[in-house]
C-alpha cells in the first residue's frame, strides 16, 4: 500500500463535516391524530403544504390536530346485478321463472307462466 493511504478510517460511511455554521430551514412540527389512539408529531418546513391527514405506522390514516376535517366524499351507488334485473322483473315474474327453472333442473315438464315480458 501506498504510504499516503488512510487507514482506519471508513470512507463512504462516515462524513468529515461538522454542523457548525449550518442553518436549517424555518420548520413547524405538525401533530397527527391516529383513529387507534397513536399520536404523530412530523417537522416540516414553514413552507411545505402541510396534509390534513397522514398516514400512521398502524395503517390508519391519521388526520390534523384542531384543523376542520375533510368533508366525506359522497360514493356513487353501484348497480349490483340484482339492481339491474329488478328494474326488468319483478318479484313475481322472478318467483315464476325460479319455479320454472327449478322443474328444468328436476327434468320435470313446465307449463310456463303468462307473466314473462316480451323482449
């Protein structure tokens, strides 16, 4: 090895510099309340946008101390296929074509019913 080598000292993992005349960003500490009971206290720059909620270790969404929440999103209803075959029949006609299905599956004859809707 070269005599100007550094030895004993880990390069790449340890830094030479100092903290001395180093001045940090304005900052604010922002607390978080967990639905489950956990409280989260993050600094973040007197610039940043702050979120009104913030995602907890536990999963949660945790949402800002003393700000208004979010208003609840109204969800669109979801047409099930229920939905959709109830505005074609309805419980009777339903009734009727389960009974008539049920006699197919048995292999017994059907006499079908007048309350079919023509397509």
């Amino acid at each position: 090895m070269a005599e100007g080598a550094l030895r004993g000292t880990r390069l790449g993992t340890s830094s030479f510099e100092t903290d001395e005349n180093v001045i940090l960003a304005p900052r604010q500490t922002i607390v978080y309340d967990c639905p489950n009971g956990h409280v989260l206290a993050v600094p973040m720059s007197l610039e940043a946008e702050v979120p009104t909620s913030w995602d907890c270790h536990c999963g949660s969404q945790a949402l800002q101390r003393d700000v208004a929440r979010p208003e609840a999103k109204a969800g669109k209803h979801v047409r099930t296929h229920w939905d959709m075959l109830l505005e074609r029949r309805s419980i009777e006609e339903l009734e009727v074509l389960l009974a008539e299905r049920l006699e197919i599956m048995r292999g017994r004859p059907v006499e079908f019913g007048d309350v079919r809707k023509s397509a």
